[in-house]
C-alpha cells in the first residue's frame, strides 16, 4: 500500500469557447476537511509516504485533514528488518510532520501476515520462542512512541472471508490466543493509546464482520484492553454495503469506538463521469454512515490522490480510487466527503479540460515542471496552454510541446502527435526554467 504526492488542484470555468483555470489549490477556500470534520465530534485522515511530505503533498496532507497514517513505515518489515535492529527514520518523520501539524497518528500495523522481514518468516521458532518475538516487537515499538500515537491497529487481518481464523505463523504458532497477547503488550507499553484489531470485508454485517464481531465481545468479556474495530473498507464502485451504519452501530453498542481506517473506491479505468459521480456518492455514504455513529471516530482514506495508490499495482484495470486526481486535483469524491461532513461546496464540473501544473524538481538555479491536461465528459482535438511567471522564471527547453516565452508570459501548443485529449485521458509536456527568488505556480488557461 503507497502514498501519494501532491499537485495544485485547477478547477475549470467554460467561458464561451476558452477554458479559464485557476491555481491549483482553488479547493482551498472550502472548509478544510479537518475543520469540517472536528465539527462534527470526528477525525479525518490519510495515510502518507514520510518522504512525500514535503511541497504541495505535505500541503494537502497537512491542511486538510487531522490524522496521519503511515502506509508502510511502521510495518515489521520496515522497523525491524533484522533481528534486534530498529530502523524508525520514516516512522519519526512522519510522527514529527503530525506533530507540526496539530494532526493524530495512527500506528499502522503491529501483527499482521504480510510485510514481515524473511528472518521472521523464513524463522523455525517454538512458540515460546515466536511469544517472546512478538512481545518484544510489540513493547519496543509502542514504547518508542508512548504518548504520541493516538491508535494502534495491533492486530490486522485475523480472519478468513468465512469467519475463520487465517492460518498465518502467529495463528500457527500460538493459537488464537495471539490477539488477547498482542493487545495486552500493546497496552502495557502504552497505557493511553486506542487499541484496534483491523480487517477488510467487514463493512456490512457478513460472516467475516460477525466473527470479528464475537471476537471482540469476547475479548471485552475477558477484560482484554480493546479499544476500537478498524473497517478498512477497500470498496469498488457502487458496492458500499446497505449494512455499513447498522454493522458501524453494532460494534459501537458492544462498547468500543469504530474507525474507518483504508477507504478508497476503485473504479474499472478510464474514469469518466458517470463513474466520479458514483464515486462521490459511495464516499459520501460512507462518511455519513459514521457521522451517524457517535462512536465512530474516524474516518482515514488509503492515500489522497490516484498518484500513489496501491489499486493499480493490485487490481490490474481498476484505479481512480482516492479523492484527488493524479494531478492532485480535488475529484467529486472529496466533495462528497466534505459535504457529509456537512461541508456547502461548489463541486467543479464533472466534464471539461483541466490543466495542471506542477513542479517536479528544483534547485538553486532551475527547476523542472510539467503541465498535464485531462479531460472528463468531453475532448479535444488540439489545445494550448498559457500561464504568466510573476518572479523571473524562464523557460529554457521544452518537451512534448512547442513552448515560446515573452517576458512573463508563456504559450505552449501541442506537439504533432498529442494535440488529441479524450474523454477520460490525458497529456502531460515537461520543460526546464530557471528560476530566482521564489518560484510560485501560476494559474493556467487553456484556450
């Protein structure tokens, strides 16, 4: 599972036969989600890639929402990928972005199946052995972040889809009683933190969700530290189940908080927008579900923009999953959640170009950009893109595209060979300039 970058967001206006587009981050004056959210007694999250946050990713994941996940620095392979040895540089980077920020982290993941090192894996151990393995994990990486991880999903994955145990070295090895273990070690080593047992394909009332369930009661009847269920809801469009409130509701009545922790909606590609709009639709219903729930807490989305999503790597044809675009570009979808949260916002057209522009890479003396078009319920056979530089940028190479700069204005036509943008597709040109001062982005007009 990845994370993502970010990009300015440009919402298209059609003025007569041009289309004029403004900054990137015109979503910006909306109510941040996290605003939005707080306001009705919730959190709102994404998970992130420790080294993206910088520039507009680290802007977007700062601004809009109030709790952070890590998508793989906090797993086993990660912090211990040999015996003993520790290795925390993204899990404290992207603890100290949270904490800059004003934002919850939410620990991501302690015993899991998956993404665990060979030595681990590859291990023949006794179960008194692979007890005392699991425990030391657990108690080293909780302690390290005592007092600052709000949540941890201690336990991710345990059951089959028909409510059996998955066979995995730590049902394997020590039984069932594996669950009751980790969360009393996790508490021990964090007294104040949320603890969670996280799973998928229990977001409406089913085999899998009912186990997980009487899992839990049993748990609590056994005075076992269980704070909270996490519901990952990994969705595909137009399938969020009709159950979602009652089954949030039916954990929340056995006395523990309920989180929507991995939420994104995948789509068979190319998007278009019919599809966004159910997209938007199956967000919306989802955040509202648990708005509906007092004590559902959170809602988190696997990543915010389609950049960095883990779909297409996974799910061979299918993306689009996450509220922003590529381009970073806001998509109905995050209308859809802000407007659950009670957010009023003016959702830009479903059809149209847009135009976005971004900086790749930067130095002290230059800078490599791209600018890309995409279309959604429309089409174009050629286009040309314009912007002004306000600080002394020029242009000095440009590529699928004839680029031509004067004074602070620059036009930039198609190339022979990909002046056509579909429905559902997209182009994107590069170029170097140099640069002093500052470099802000500029808005673009497509015309």
């Amino acid at each position: 599972m990845r994370s993502l970058r970010t990009g300015l967001s440009l919402a298209a206006l059609v003025t007569g036969a041009a289309l004029l587009f403004t900054a990137p981050a015109a979503h910006a004056a909306d109510t941040p989600l996290r605003d939005l959210a707080a306001a009705k007694g919730k959190v709102v999250g994404t998970a992130v890639t420790g080294s993206k946050l910088t520039g507009s990713y680290g802007d977007i994941a700062g601004a809009q929402f109030s709790s952070l996940t890590p998508g793989n620095a906090m797993k086993w392979e990660t912090v211990e990928p040999t015996q003993g040895s520790f290795n925390w540089t993204e899990a404290d980077q992207i603890v100290a972005f949270a904490q800059a920020h004003n934002q919850q982290v939410r620990g991501h993941t302690l015993v899991w199946h998956s993404q665990n090192p060979s030595w681990l894996t590859n291990g023949t151990w006794t179960s008194a052995q692979l007890s005392s393995l699991l425990q030391n994990h657990i108690s080293t990486e909780v302690g390290r972040y005592k007092g600052e991880i709000a949540a941890w999903d201690v336990v991710n994955e345990p059951f089959n889809e028909d409510g059996t145990y998955r066979s995995t070295l730590w049902y394997n090895g020590l039984g069932a009683n594996y669950i009751a273990q980790a969360l009393t070690w996790a508490h021990a080593a964090d007294p104040a933190a949320k603890l969670y047992i996280n799973d998928y394909n229990v977001e409406g009332v089913n085999a899998k969700s009912t186990a997980l369930y009487n899992l839990v009661k049993s748990l609590k009847a056994a005075g076992v530290p269980i704070d909270g269920v996490g519901l990952q809801a990994h969705l595909i469009l137009g399938q969020v189940p009709a159950t979602l409130q009652q089954n949030i509701q039916r954990f929340a009545d056995l006395g523990v908080d309920v989180a929507i922790t991995e939420l994104d909606v995948r789509m068979a590609l190319p998007a278009d927008s019919g599809k966004l709009a159910q997209q938007k639709a199956d967000f919306k219903s989802v955040v509202a579900a648990c708005v509906a729930v007092t004590r559902c807490v959170n809602v988190t989305v696997w990543g915010f923009t389609d950049s960095d999503s883990w779909v297409p790597g996974t799910f061979p044809g299918y993306g689009a999953a996450t509220p922003y675009d590529e381009n970073y570009a806001p998509k109905p979808a995050y209308y859809g959640i802000a407007e659950a949260l009670g957010g009023t916002t003016t959702t830009p057209p479903t059809g149209g170009c847009s135009a976005t522009y971004g900086v790749t890479s930067q130095w002290n003396t230059g800078f490599t950009g791209q600018v890309t078009i995409a279309c959604t319920g429309t089409a174009l056979s050629s286009w040309r893109a314009s912007w002004t530089y306000g600080t002394g940028q020029q242009l000095t190479q440009a590529w699928n595209a004839t680029c031509t700069q004067s004074g602070a204005a620059v036009t930039c036509t198609n190339a022979s060979y990909n002046g056509t943008v579909p429905d559902g597709g997209s182009v994107t040109f590069g170029f170097n300039a140099s640069w002093s001062g500052s470099n802000p982005v500029p808005g673009v007009t497509l015309g």
